[in-house]
C-alpha cells in the first residue's frame, strides 16, 4: 500500500482517519500533532524570552512513551533560547527493571545533551520498591504505594528544578482510560480536577503556586503509534513492563477501549473531545468549592505540602520501616 502524501511504502495505516503513511510521513504526523498541542495548550508562555527561559522537566521513565516525548521535545525546542529542558528519572528500586530502563534514559540523554537528573527512593525515602511490596503494612497494591512516592518525588524536584512545567508521556490511550476511569467511578471533582491539574490548556486553567503544573504533549498520539515512531527512529526505550504493574481496573478499562477502538475506530478521539469539554466545565463549576480551597501545610517530617501535618508519603515510609 502506498503513502496518501508520496509513492513510498506504508508503514501504518489509521484506521481512526483512513490515512496510509510511510516513515517519513509518518514521524512528520507524530511531530506536528506534539507541536501542535504544545500550541494549543499555550505551554510556551509568551514572555518566555532567553534571558527569562520557561524551564521544563520531563518525566523520563525510560519507557517507549517519555523516551519518544523527550526525543520530539528536544527536537523542537533544544535550540529554542526560550525553553530549557531538563529530563528527571526515578529510581523505584524494582530488581531487574529500572535499571534497564534508566540505562535507556542515560543513553538518550547522553546522545541529545540534555541535562539529566536521578532520583531514586532509596536514597531519598529510605525504601525501595521491592522491599515495600515485600512488607506491604497497608495491605494495598504495589503502585498504591509507588504513585504516592513517584508523585511526591517528582514534584519535590521539579521544585528544586525550578521547573516552570512537569510534562510526562501520557498517551492517548493513557489519556482515554483515564477519562472512562473517571466517568465509570463517577467522581465529577475528579474530573474537574484532571483538567486544572494536566489537561486544560494553560490560558483555561486555574493554576495555583501549591504545585508545579504538569503538561501531557503526547496525549494526541495512540499508544501504538508512539511504538512505532520509537521503533522507525530506533531510540534507546526499554519495552518490560514493571514486574508489579497491578492496577487492574485500568488493565479492564484498556481491553474495553481496544475492544471499542477496533469496532468503532476513533473512539479514543471522541471520548477525548467530549471529556475534555465536560472536564472543563466541571473545572469552572468546581473551583472554589473544593478542597483547593484547604490551607496546605509543610509536611513536619519532609517539608512537602499537605493538608494535615505529616504528608501521606512520609506516613506510607514510616509504615513500612516499623515492619
Ligand atoms: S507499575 Fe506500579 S509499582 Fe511498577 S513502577 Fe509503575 S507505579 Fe510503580
Ligand atoms: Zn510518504
Ligand atoms: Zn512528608
């Protein structure tokens, strides 16, 4: 089958939109609809300028999708005076899979010269993964536990950073799930969260100092695409899946929506365009009556904000030590 756009061969077919590409073709479509949504969302403020640049960490796993994010960021904006990027990893502690995928994260960041900062739990929590699902003191699921960790790791340094942005490679697919999990649970503060937190663009979203705003310039592209652009550009991503990877709802709710894709293509499309919409209303009814509104304190053991007066990722640690 020959490309839409040239007499090459093509590599893909979307059966979402009908288009045939080839490699070229292809990675082109990748790139325009990251640029096209880092606009969209108005991520480049407009008084960025070089001696005032906007910095951006990047949530670097190491995995297909944050290798492919980093890779597009830097082709679009690593001479871009206006932008600095930095990509972060975490170190969970999980034998046999971090470290290959951190092994990735060097290699990329090593061939684009970018900056690159690790972090890992055990020299910043005291724990490693391995050891918590080991003890598991709350009788929870093992990313229960790593979320929290990741959450507070992550934003504790892009503080640090002094990022102006956290941008991670949530995919469509991540994205749609995400959006289905919160419509199936009915929580509609959740929703009207999830725009404010990652999904509005930055001139409709109420943004506070609390927290450092995350962006997903990925969120357009379906997952299997992402693998695919990877591939065709033959980067360094580690494809294992976490040994306790165990968030079983998702795993239900992604079956569904390929289900759902295959039967009806372009359903990811659609739940985003609609999701997004309510998302943003829900925001505006929202704010102001919601636990925004709650002072935020420093955490009395680490100094991370929270509510009460012992964060829940110190609480967690202390949890599992006294096992
Ligand atoms: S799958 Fe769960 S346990 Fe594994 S790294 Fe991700 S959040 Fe952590
Ligand atoms: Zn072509
Ligand atoms: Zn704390």
């Amino acid at each position: 089958m020959e490309c839409d756009k040239c007499d090459r061969d093509a590599v893909m077919v979307a059966s979402y939109s009908g288009a045939h590409l080839c490699e070229n073709h292809f990675c082109a479509s990748v790139e325009k609809r990251v640029r096209r949504r880092v606009r969209e969302d108005s991520l480049v403020p407009r008084d960025a300028s070089p001696d005032d640049p906007d910095t951006w960490v990047i949530g670097l796993s190491g995995g297909k999708d944050s290798v492919v994010l980093t890779h597009i960021l830097d082709e679009t904006f690593g001479r871009d005076p206006r932008i600095e990027l930095v990509a972060l990893s975490i170190h969970e502690g999980i034998e046999g899979y971090r470290d290959k995928s951190l092994d990735a994260s060097v290699e990329l960041c090593e061939d684009l010269s970018l900056q690159h900062e690790v972090v890992s739990y055990e020299e910043e929590l005291g724990v490693r993964m391995d050891d918590v699902v080991e003890k598991d003191p709350e009788n929870m699921a093992p990313c229960a536990y790593c979320g929290v960790f990741r959450r507070d790791l992550l934003e504790q340094y892009a503080e640090e950073l002094d990022a102006d942005k956290l941008l991670t490679g949530h995919n469509l697919d991540d994205e749609a799930q995400t959006a289905l999990m919160n419509f199936l649970e009915g929580d509609v503060t959740q929703v009207a969260k999830h725009f404010d937190a990652s999904i509005g663009g930055f001139e409709e979203r109420a943004l506070t100092d609390d927290f450092v705003p995350r962006a997903k310039p990925l969120r357009d592209v379906p997952e299997k695409e992402v693998a695919l652009y990877a591939h065709l550009k033959d980067l360094p991503a580690h494809i294992t899946e976490c040994p306790h990877a165990s968030e079983a709802y998702r795993g239900e709710i992604q079956q569904l929506l390929l289900k759902l894709e295959e039967n009806h293509p372009g359903t990811r499309h659609s739940i985003m365009a609609g999701y997004e919409e309510l998302a943003q209303m829900a925001a505006q009814q929202y704010r102001g009556d919601g636990d925004e509104n709650v002072e935020l304190n420093e955490c009395e053991r680490c100094g991370s904000k929270t509510g009460g007066t012992v964060c829940r990722k110190c609480k967690l640690v202390e949890a599992v030590e006294a096992v």
